[in-house]
C-alpha cells in the first residue's frame, strides 16, 4: 500500500488551503472543488476532516463527479489520466484541481463546466 493512502486528508488539507492562499484563493474556493470531486456536502467534508479520515476512507465514501475522468495533465512528473490504482488517480484527480486553482483558472474551467471547456 502506498503511504499516502494511510494518511488523513485532515493533514493535508492545511497544506492545501496554505497554497491557495498563498495564490490568492481561499479555502472556500478549495472546499468547493473538494464537493464537486467527491460528491460531498459540507457536513460529509467537515465529518471526513473532523474523525481525520484517510484519503482511502475518504474516497471510498466519495460519490466521484462523473465528469472527474475530464482531469488530465501532469501532477509530480505523472499524467493523472495514465495512473493505473484507482485510489492513486483519485488523489491525483485533487492535486491537480489545487494546482489548478493555485494557477489562477477560473473556477469553472477548474469545474469542467461544460461551457468553460467548450
């Protein structure tokens, strides 16, 4: 098993929100992405962050937005699309809708809106 996936989210989302808000973006901006990933309400994301779920624990109570499969690009030197264990590419799916938001792109291209990618 992969060591990231025995981690709590609750760890990591503070490196998260510093990022973005080092790039002037907040950490509504980043829940929101969170919600539109996973299928989450905000009590689902504040229970998975309070009882410090793992990101396995985490994406495996995630309904995943049907349009996720549109994320591609590269996160740490791998295209998120080629990543082969479905949880990997999961977390990949979150970093690199960070990066993209830490990027400054608007958050409806960030969202797959259909008239964004259009």
């Amino acid at each position: 098993m992969t060591r990231i996936f025995g981690t709590s989210v609750a760890a990591v989302y503070p490196l998260y929100v510093a990022k973005l808000e080092r790039k002037g973006r907040t950490r509504e901006e980043l829940d929101e992405v969170i919600r539109w990933l996973t299928g989450f309400d905000d009590d689902e994301l504040r229970r998975h962050l309070d009882t410090e779920s793992t990101f396995e624990e985490f994406f495996a109570d995630a309904r995943l937005n049907q349009n996720a499969t549109l994320i591609r690009g590269v996160v740490c030197g791998v295209r998120v699309e080629d990543v082969e264990d479905p949880l990997m590419q999961r977390i990949r799916y979150l970093d690199k809708l960070v990066d993209e938001l830490a990027r400054g792109k608007a958050m409806a291209k960030v969202l797959r809106t259909p008239s964004a990618t259009a």
